[in-house]
C-alpha cells in the first residue's frame, strides 16, 4: 500500500469520541499512510497538554451502562465523573492505551496535527496550553491534503 | 457506475443514528456499489440479533419535537421510551422499514458487515448476541478496504 | 487544484453543528471545488429560510464553558436559551459570519443544496419553509455525486 494518505477532521471533545481519530490516525500511520488530523471545535481538546475528558451517557442511549439506569440520575451531580472514572478503569483492565498514548504514537509515527486557528480564536483556547510539535491553520489547510487523500473522515 | 466502493465506519447505537449506516449501505448497494460498514464503538449495538435501541432529544435541541418541551422533562423517566415509541410509530406511519429489515436487505445485497474486535473485548459484548453473517477484524480491516474505496464515511 | 470535488452529507440540527457544512462548503468552493451538500435527517433544520437554531451543553462534555457547571443546572429550563445566546454573542464579537450569511455565501458560490425527500416526509416539513434555489432528492442523488467525488464527509 505505497503512499496512501489519510485526512482526518476531529470535532469532538469527549473521552470516548477522543478515541477514533488517534486510534484511527495511528493504525494508518503504521500501515504506512501519511496522516493528517485537522482539529477543529471541541475536538481542539483533544490536543491539550493535559487532558481532562469526560464521558457521558446523556443525550446516548447507545452506550453499554453496567445497569439500567433513569435518564434522571445519569443528570445528577457527580455521574458525569462516576462514568469517566469507570470507563477510565474500564479501558485500562482491558489494555486499552491512554489517550496521551495514543496521540503520543501518533506524533512518533509523524502524523501532522493542525489546530484550527479559528476554534482557537473563537474560545479564546491559550495555545500553550497544546502539546508541541502541532501547526494552526485552517480549513483551507484541511483541504490542500484532504483534497489528495485517499480516505478523508469527519470525525 | 462500474465496481465503485463504499467504506463505512458505523459508531453510534441509538434508535435514530442506525438508520444512516443501513440506508446508505443498502442505496449503495441497490446502485452496484460494493460496500463494507465496521461497526465499532457504539454502533456495535445495530449487529444484535434482537435490536432494542432508544432515541432521545436530550443534547439534540435539532430534533423536531411534536410540541416545545423543556430540556428538564426531556429527562424525566419514561420520556426517552415515549420519544423511541412516537418515532417508531411515526417511521411505520410513513412507511420508513424498520432497522432489521434495512439490516437484512444490506445482508441480502452482499454489504459485508465487521464488528469492531476491540470494541466487542472492551464492553465484554457476546459475539452469539450479533446477527450471522457477520466478521471481526479492526481497524487495519477497515482500512484495507477503505484505502480502495470511492467514498468513505464516519457515522 | 482543477475540477475538484466536495461531497457533505449535513445530518446535524443545531447551532454548533450547522457551522461545519457551511464553514468547508463555502471554504472549498472558495478554493475552486465544485461542491454538493445533502442534507438530510436533522440537518433539514438548516435549510429553513429562519433558522432557530439551539446549542446545548448536555451529552457534550467537550463544550469550553465560562465556567463549571453541574450537569443538572445545564438542564435547567432557560439554560439552552441561555447558552445559545451566549453563543451567539461570542461568535459575533469574535467577527464569525452567522449561519444565514454562511449559507448565503455556498449559494452564490453554487454550491448544490440538495433536501432529502424521505425526511421532509417523514417529519411533515414543509418545502415552502426552506430558502429557494434547493433541490429534492435521495441517497441515489447523495451517491451520483460523491460517487465521483475527491473528499466525501458525513458530517
């Protein structure tokens, strides 16, 4: 599979839809794609240096819970936690990679992580505050790979 | 359209996001296209033999609700069963075919279904609760096909 | 970059998630793309001539706030009204175009705004409410194009 390319826009910010583009980007990168993620809206969380993700079952009736539980209670305070916390537990006994791991592989194995500058702008996000070795730009940024990439995901 | 391909990635269980993976799988299909959907994270949930998925409009202010409804009943117990209900009944009303038959006309039209191995360990899903017909693989499956594919799409 | 192809499938009806088709529509057809949008379930709601769109908090954990909040205050009743606003008077004062002027901007640079038919029946929407110049179609009319497209999203 010589020089295939993969493009990736990543607009989530949540634990669990922080996992697609990383394991998606690395598994690429290892067969040898080239990649590029472009984050853009809340997936811009997903490139600071310490992350703070949460999980929650609100608003995604889809999500495997361990009991069945009313709506009403997933709302309570402190569920929210509960669930990052048990999914957190969850992936680590079952030898699922920490997120920081994963873009860490990712950054290895020379995937380009942009971040868009508008996002940045529009939160006011501290660009400090990102892990090193990313670019800013925008979607025109996205589109000049995007354009001649082989699978392009929005994410 | 001669041998074009359809890469999906299927990754959400509610009652209302299974509908596009099947409906773009099966149209694809009906046009010739070769398809292949992987079902991971959430969407593991639309391989169950029985389907029991829920809609809800918390966290989706874009649903079209029969009547404006505060967000605080949205969440009051029995609400997300009434809403799963009243589009169910609403889907037959208007003749829309429901999930498992999407699915079996997918099945029928040859579109190969993957369950997502990672995700399956993760939530410790039993793989005799899938439908048959299915494969396992992982990301480096979906790839294979994708790299190839005319278009690929993150649902 | 000759003759390129962008094909989006808009499937989201809120505030935040009516930005991503409209901001890479018109940024590609900008770039010289010749782009078609189809939007369908949920993503109806941004082809009607007024759009009231909402953003909420709830089931996106990934949302920058002004400050923490319980999830359960976020389902308070005002709280989406709230934050829509709150929205709404960041992206101004931040100079981003409003989603009317976005969508104005992808019709005079031809964008194709195709409406799903199965969803305008399925939800009893009516066609006089869109803005003009939109065509009807299906998944067969998502594919012809994007059959032949360079980048394929699903957004």
């Amino acid at each position: 599979m010589p020089d295939k390319k993969l493009a990736i826009i990543a607009t989530k910010g949540s634990l669990d839809w922080g996992y697609p583009p990383f394991i998606l980007a690395s598994t690429a990168a290892a067969l040898g794609y080239q990649v590029q993620v472009f984050f853009t809206f809340y997936g811009l969380q997903l490139l600071r240096k310490k992350l703070d993700l949460k999980v929650t079952s609100l608003g995604n009736p889809g999500m495997p819970m361990p009991m069945p539980m009313p709506v009403m209670l997933q709302a309570l305070p402190g569920m929210q936690s509960m669930m990052t916390m048990m999914m957190k537990k969850k992936m680590k006994a079952k030898g699922v990679a920490e997120l920081e791991e994963l873009r860490e592989m990712c950054a290895e194995a020379e995937v380009r992580m942009i971040a868009c500058q508008m996002t940045v702008d529009l939160f006011d996000m501290d660009p400090a505050s990102f892990v090193d070795g990313i670019e800013f730009g925008g979607a025109a940024t996205f589109f000049e790979f995007a354009g001649e990439a082989d699978v392009s995901l929005f994410i």
